[in-house]
C-alpha cells in the first residue's frame, strides 16, 4: 500500500511540472511541411533500408521521435542527392507514397525564413527569384551607367584601362563593403538562432575537421556508393557534384581575388590595374573560368531535375542565384576584352551591377543553404562522436 501511495505521488508530480520541476520542456507545433518529414522518417526508421546513403539516416536512427528542431536539422542534412527516392520500395505509386528528398526540400526552404534575420525580410527566400535578380541587375547597372554618363565617361575609353577613373576606389568600398557586411551579419544572425536550436553540444577539433572534410568535399553527393546522385532519372552521376565544386572553388578564387587586391592596395600601395601575369589578375581569370564551367552545368541540371526531386516552389530562387552568379562571372572575364575599348564603361557597370545584385539577395537566397548545410553536417560530426540516447546498438 506503502508502495502504490509513493508510486502516486511520483505520477502526480511529474504531471504538474511548473510546480514541482524548475524545467518545462516547449512543445512546439509542427508545420505542414515538417509533419511529413516527421510521418516519413517514422517509416523510415523502421525500414532503414537507406542507413548506407548519408548521414541523415544514421542520425534519424537515434531518434524515435522527431521534434521540430530535429526535423530542421535533418532536412539541412540532406543534400537532395535523391538516391533514397529511387531506391524506395514505399515511394509513388506505393500508398505510403515516400519521398524524402522533396520532404526534406520544403522543410529547408522553411528553416531558412524561419530563421531570416530580421525575420521580417525572411519572406523575400520565396519571391528571390529569376525575375528579381535580372530586374535587380538591370536597375543598379542602369543606377552605375548614368553616374558614369554624368561625368562624361560612359563612352571614353579610360586611360590604361583604369577602373578607378571612372568609379573610384574609395567609391566601390563604399558601395560594396556596407551590402556585403550586412550579408555576412544577416547570415550569421539567422545561423546562429539555428545552431542554439539543434543543441549540438560541444565541437571537438576533431568534429571540426570531419565536417569541414564532408563539406570541402560534397562527401553526400556521391549517393553513398561514390557513383553519384540521381538527377534526371535512374542513372547515377557525378556530374552535380562537379559543377557544385566548380562553382564554390570559382567563388572562393574570386574571393581571393578581391582580397589579394585589397591587401596590395592598402598594405603594399599598388593600385589597379595590375598586369595580366599578377596574382589578383590570375586568381580572378581562374575563378572566373571555374564559375561559368559550374554555373552553367548547375543550371542544366536543374532545368533537367526529375520533378520529385525537389521543391518546385525553390526552383525560381536555385535559378535566380545560378543565373546572377553566372552573369557576374561572365561580365568579370568580358572586362578583359574590354579593357582598351570605349566598351569597358558599360562593362564595368553591367559586372558591378550583377555583383551588387548578388550581394544584396545573398542573406535571402540559396546562398544561405551552404550556411545551414555546414552547420548540420558540424552537428552530425559532434552527435556521432557521443554515444546514442537510445543505447539500442553498440554505435
Ligand atoms: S526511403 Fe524508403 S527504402 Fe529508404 S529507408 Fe525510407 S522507407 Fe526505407
Ligand atoms: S536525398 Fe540523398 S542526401 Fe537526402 S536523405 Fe536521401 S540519400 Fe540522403
């Protein structure tokens, strides 16, 4: 009797948690889009036939539930690479009707409005689009050209192909560097509310390093047998993981680029232009190359996605970014040409043009999704060095 009065007590306590326990544990509701990432990995937990491709089914394998932060975790972990559709017994026309690569799509596109700093501009991921970045380009090249028409210098040839003649340097870093800085904050701000909210607990050098690796490398593009991801059909390539390393190497050349430049200009007191066999010159014509191999195969292949892949909703975003990356790797190289021509105004204008337009719609566009993928795959790096909760396996 002693016995069942204590037992109780224990239940009636831990039903009324805010008087007994300093700790109430949120629950927090479930999009539409999340409640299907929860309904298909409950499937695929039991079925676990996938465990092999990447790292979200090992992870989903030490859950048996999935709250809202595991399922944003998760569906940043997948890479879309599509290899667990085609594989899936319970996929389309089975009534389960399975399809995780487009369940995990849409949830995507929610983490990152959802975590948008300020949150009130986290609506502009679903109108970031084709139509808005060529706009966009449009107005700030037409913005550039008439200040240069202004000064008289839309149509001259500047002297020795000099940039600054036209637009100063201290002009472009004032023009540049406040868009840019906000990105960088606005990205930084978003991914930080995302990292508190999937706990990751603490990162070891070690769990550094191993997701550094996995995301230097798309290691989850290879569909788990190093073949490839599916695109279009059943056939494995590797293509999308080429072109997806072409177009982040080319950026980062650029990127290097810039800030070789930068550091001649205000460390060493060289000023632009540099000669062709110069170190900004040679990273610049390399990431530029790079970028127009990447984008333009990255843009085929998007435009050749087998429809149950993704979220057709995000495709006009995908686009937008490809399209303003591609346009201002191709107006970069076409300064080249130009140089000793009345042409290279204009040129300058339409490349400063498309860079900004870039630069302003980085915070809201596919730009963030290598944020948030390298985020969760630093998760999974730490979560797989601890031990499981479940203690089901000797994992
Ligand atoms: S995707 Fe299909 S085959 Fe793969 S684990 Fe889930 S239910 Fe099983
Ligand atoms: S689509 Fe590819 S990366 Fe995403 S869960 Fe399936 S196998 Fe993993």
């Amino acid at each position: 009797m002693l016995q069942l009065d204590a037992l109780v007590r224990e239940a009636t306590e831990l039903g009324t948690p805010a008087a007994s326990h300093n700790r109430v544990i949120p629950i927090q509701a479930l999009s539409a889009a999340e409640a299907e990432v929860d309904r298909v990995l409950t499937i695929c937990n039991s079925c676990r036939y996938c465990e092999g491709f990447c790292a979200v089914f090992p992870a989903m394998t030490r859950r048996l539930e999935f709250g809202k932060a595991d399922i944003n975790y998760l569906a940043n972990l997948c890479h879309n690479c599509g290899a667990c559709l085609h594989a899936c017994q319970y996929a389309t026309p089975h009534e389960f009707a399975i399809n995780v690569p487009q369940a995990m799509a849409k949830v995507r596109l929610e983490t990152y409005v959802d975590y948008a700093w300020p949150s009130a501009l986290g609506a502009l991921y679903k109108r970031n689009g084709l139509t808005l970045a060529l706009a966009l380009t449009a107005a700030l090249t037409l913005f550039l050209a008439l200040a240069a028409a202004r000064q008289g210098s839309l149509l001259q040839t500047p002297a020795g192909g000099n940039f600054y003649s036209v637009f100063p340097h201290n002009l472009m870093v004032s023009l540049f560097a406040p868009i840019f800085l906000f990105a960088l904050l606005a990205l930084g701000l978003g991914l930080r509310g995302f990292w508190k909210d999937v706990s990751p607990g603490a990162a070891s050098a070690a769990a550094v390093a191993d997701a550094a690796d996995k995301a230097l490398r798309l290691k989850f593009l290879d569909g788990g047998h190093g073949q490839g991801c599916n695109e279009s059909d059943d056939a494995f390539t590797l293509a999308r993981r080429r072109f997806h390393h072409f177009t982040f190497y080319g950026f980062m050349l650029c990127f290097a680029a810039t800030s070789v430049a930068t550091l001649f200009h205000y460390l060493l007191g060289w000023e632009a232009p540099y000669d062709y066999a110069s170190l900004p010159k040679l990273l610049g014509l390399a990431g530029g190359i790079s970028l127009v191999i990447g984008t333009i195969g990255l843009l085929r292949l998007n435009l050749q996605r087998h429809a149950m892949h993704g979220d057709a909703a995000q495709q006009p975003m995908d686009r937008g970014f490809i399209a303003l990356l591609l346009l201002a790797a191709l107006t970069g190289l076409a300064l080249l040409p130009a140089r000793g021509s009345a042409a290279l105004t204009l040129t300058l204008c339409l490349h400063l043009g498309a860079v900004m337009a870039l630069f302003a719609t980085m915070p809201y566009g596919k730009f963030a999704h290598g944020f948030f993928r390298t985020a969760a795959l630093l998760k999974w790096a730490i979560e797989k060095r601890q031990p499981s909760n479940l203690q089901l396996g000797d994992d």
